[in-house]
C-alpha cells in the first residue's frame, strides 16, 4: 500500500472522531489521502459522481444520521464500480447484529473505537502495519 | 477478540509447521486446522468433516489451488452460512489474473509473501495483532 498511496474515505460524523483519525494518521506518518463523508448518503455521492478520486479503503461508522453505515454497505455492495472496496468498519457499536451484517456484507475487519486516544493511536498503527502488508 | 479457529488450506508440510510452531509461540492461540487441498477444505466447512464451530478466517493460495481455489471461494461467498469468513490469501506466486479474481471476492487481505521463515513470521505477527484488535 505504501508505494501508491492508495486514497482513504472516512465515513464518520463525529467532528471530534474525524480530528482524531486524521491525528492518528498524521502520528503514525501515514501520508494517504484522505477524504471524509458525514454520512453514508454524502459517501455514496462523493463516490458514485466522482467528487473525489475512488479509494481502495474505506474506514466506515456505524451509527450515523440519514444512512447508517450498514444501510451504506449494503448499497454500495450492489454497486460494481463500489463493491469491490476494503471496507474496514470503526465504531463504539458492540452490537452483536451489527458484527454479524458487517461481516456479512464483506468488511476486512470490525474495530471498536477504543476509549483513550493513546489506544487509539496503537489501532491505527496496527492497521497501517496490515495495509502495507496487503496488496490492494 | 476471544477464541477463534483458523482453516488453512496449503499441501506443503513445512509451511504448515512454520504456521504451527509461530502460534505455539504466542500467547493467543487460535485453533488451526490444515486442508491439503480445496475438498478437503470444503468438506471441513460443509461436509463430513464439518468444524464446529465455523472457522472464522480461512488462509489459502489461490495461486497453488489454482482454479478451485477460486471456486472455493466463490462458493464461501454464495453460501449463506459461509459468507462471512474472513479470506486472506497469502501467496509467492503474483499471478495478476488470480489476484484480479480474488480481489472482487471481497477478501480481507492479499499478502505477498516468500514464504522464507523471518518473512513468514513477520507476515503472521502482523495479523496476528490484526486479528487480536478486530471483533467477531
């Protein structure tokens, strides 16, 4: 992942959450482009008119106003340009029948927002390290 | 993350042992079970051999399984109480044309590897920690 810099789409509502990805990312010397949706109804608009370039990952909330992020999943899995994307889902959900959509829709992994910034910071390490194992 | 189980569908002893002998070492220790070959595998998910309970992550080189190992896979996808396992190939052999098939498979990771011994440790301690953050 490293060498193309592949871009990320953030889908998440919560201003304070959104700084603190782009802090974690900045901390961690992730240097990915990174966008962000408030919603699953402004993602699926980004993506579908082209607004910002098709990411490879995609870093999905939960529980959102208008669209949540299981109603966006499964949308944007009937879509072919869309259904391919490494969704990786970031929530303080721990709803059992959210897991279970998730996984069902194809996440790459289901991550419970930790409650510190510093654990926050070590998850986001951990997925870097996962990304730049993995070819996308 | 808790107790998961693994299947890992390879034929060459040596790397089975070296998965083997990483988790030994570790303190998580998911259960890992080992199909020679892509029935095999089928018949440990679905057939006489069915785990219980599923495994949650299947590991498997499609580029040595080849089209069945395809197959496989898109038959785990279509299957509604298969669908959710989380695919990681892990591969020495790029072969573009299995990698673009596998990739519109929704599989969590496509992990190039050697296969060397420190490489394939590296390659399991990241997902290890990976597997360790995600949810089930």
């Amino acid at each position: 992942m490293n060498q193309k810099l592949v871009n990320i789409l953030l889908v998440e509502d919560d201003e304070v959450d959104v700084m603190n990805v782009k802090r974690a990312f900045s901390k961690n010397n992730i240097m990915n482009p990174l966008f962000v949706a408030g919603n699953g109804i402004e993602a699926l608009e980004m993506l579908e008119n082209q607004i910002i370039p098709l990411p490879k990952i995609i870093i999905l909330d939960i529980n959102m106003p208008k669209m949540n992020g299981i109603e966006f999943l499964k949308i944007m899995r009937e879509k072919e340009k869309l259904k391919n994307i490494s969704v990786f889902v970031m929530t303080t959900s721990n709803e059992d029948t959210d897991k279970i959509n998730a996984y069902n829709l194809n996440v790459a992994g289901y991550i419970l927002k930790p409650l510190s910034f510093e654990k926050f910071l070590t998850s986001v390490a951990t997925l870097k390290n996962f990304w730049q194992l993995c070819e996308m | 993350m808790g107790n998961f189980s693994i299947l890992l569908v390879e034929d060459r002893v040596t790397i089975i042992e070296n998965i083997k002998g990483f988790f030994s070492e570790n303190e998580t220790r998911p259960t890992l079970y080992s199909a020679t070959n892509t029935i095999d595998a089928w018949s440990m998910l679905e057939g006489f051999s069915k785990l219980n309970p599923i495994p949650k992550i299947l590991l498997i080189d499609v580029n040595r399984t080849k089209e069945e190992g395809i197959l496989l896979l898109n038959t785990i996808r279509n299957h509604p109480d298969l669908k959710s396992i989380l695919v990681f190939v892990i591969t020495d052999a790029a072969q573009e044309t299995n990698k673009a098939a596998v990739l519109k498979l929704n599989i969590a990771g496509y992990i190039p590897t050697s296969f060397q011994s420190q490489e394939l440790y590296y390659c399991f301690s990241v997902l290890n920690d990976y597997w360790n953050m995600i949810e089930f």
